[in-house]
C-alpha cells in the first residue's frame, strides 16, 4: 500500500528576503517521516492573495495533505486564511468558538480583545480548529489543507495537535553507508543497484573531508527485510 502524501506551503515575504530562516518545513518532514506520510513538495510563496489561492489549489489537488506555515496573524499581512477559504471555495467570518478562546486568553492577558487581536479568529465555514497551546489563537483544518502558524514553537505545537488525527502508513525507515570515494567513482554500480531494488529510494550525499572526497549511500524504504537485503548488496559493492 502506498503511503499518503503531502506538501507544505510556506507563506511569507520574511522567508523569501533571507530576513528568516525557515525551520518548520525541516520539522514537519521528519514528524511525518515518522508515522508514514510522504513529504513530496515544498514551497514558498510571498504575501500575496492570488499567488497562495493558486499554490493551495495545486498542491491541495496533487497531495493527500497540505501544510500551510505563516500569515494567521493580526496584522494587515496576515492574509493566508482568506487566501485558504478563497481556495476551497467557502466564505469566512469570525467564529464564535475562536472568539470565545480568543477573548478568554486576553482577559487572563489583562490586554484589550481589539480589532487587529480579533482577526485571529476570521476561520472559513466549514473548517474543524487547530488547538494552540502556546499563545492560543487557532489554526485551522479545511478539507485537507492544515493552516498553521509561522512561529517554530507554535508551528510544532499544532502540528502535535493535528498528526494524532492522521492515518499514516508503515514509517519510512533509512540506512546509510559512508565510502570514502567519490559519486563519480560509484555513480554506475549504485545506480545498477538502484534498478535492482525499485521498491527502494537510494540517494548519494557527496562531502569533502580534509581535502578527500567522500560519499553517504542513503537507503529509504518501509519494508526492513528488503532494506537489510539491499544494504548487504551495497555493503559488498563499497564495504
């Protein structure tokens, strides 16, 4: 059985300037790698509304899940939760149950619940809440598109929240073999290698090392029995 698939979207003129370094599409590939969904795609997109409706269609077509990172906040910027609902063809509004935690956080905040703070709770018809248990305000699960905080600490808190609620597959499982020669050197028995087990990934990740070159074979695949069988193979080739 093939392993559902995703994609995240990350949404963001910060990312795109350089001015931050993304980190959550690292995060989400290895607690997704974990429980048997297949991260296919990445991308990143500015602020801008047409440009994340289209990127949302596509990928929401293409991918058992999507993953959105950024632009639920307060500000005039935050624009990806209409982008969404525009993309999944439902109106949006505030929610009364996003509202009520909102107002709820703030009063314990002793800050005023104002117009930029109630934003936060614009959710599309439709959509089921993704708790956030750092600073509260929700993202939100619209048929398959997950839309989450750009902020690490929050993007990992609701992705906790989300992943128990996902059917995965068998966990992608790897194994790797370091050989001090280069890709060029090993390039055609790994490739022949490669065609003998299709069931398999099989990447190489060169390095140079005081001035030598090197390579780490890396093996991918679900079933041990044939990863073992596949690794004494290149074991044998490289070893």
């Amino acid at each position: 059985m093939t392993n559902p698939t995703a994609a995240i979207l990350v949404i963001g003129d910060e990312i795109l300037s350089g001015r931050t370094r993304d980190s959550n599409m690292h995060f989400l590939a290895g607690e997704l790698t974990r429980i048997g969904i297949t991260l296919r795609e990445a991308r990143v997109v500015a602020d801008i509304h047409p440009e994340i409706v289209a990127a949302v269609q596509a990928l929401s077509a293409k991918y058992t899940h999507v993953f959105t990172s950024g632009g639920i906040g307060p500000t005039h910027d935050d624009i990806t939760a209409d982008a969404v609902a525009e993309a999944m063809g439902a109106k949006i509004g505030h929610r009364e149950d996003a509202m009520a935690l909102l107002q709820a956080h703030y009063d314990r905040s002793g800050l005023p619940f104002n117009e930029a703070r109630q934003r936060m709770a614009r959710i599309p018809e439709g959509a089921t809440l993704i708790d956030n248990p750092v600073s509260t305000a929700p993202g939100f699960t619209i048929g398959n598109v997950h839309v989450m905080a750009g902020v690490p600490k929050i993007f990992e808190a609701m992705v906790a929240s989300v992943l128990p609620k996902l059917t995965g597959g068998p966990p992608l499982l790897s194994q790797s073999l370091r050989v001090e020669r280069g890709e060029g050197e090993i390039a055609g028995p790994f490739g022949a290698l490669a065609a003998e087990f299709p069931d398999l990934s099989m990447g190489s990740y060169p390095f140079i090392q005081n001035g030598a070159h090197g390579t780490n074979l890396v093996v991918r695949g679900t079933d041990p029995a044939r990863l073992d069988e596949a690794m004494v193979k290149l074991t044998r080739l490289f070893g």
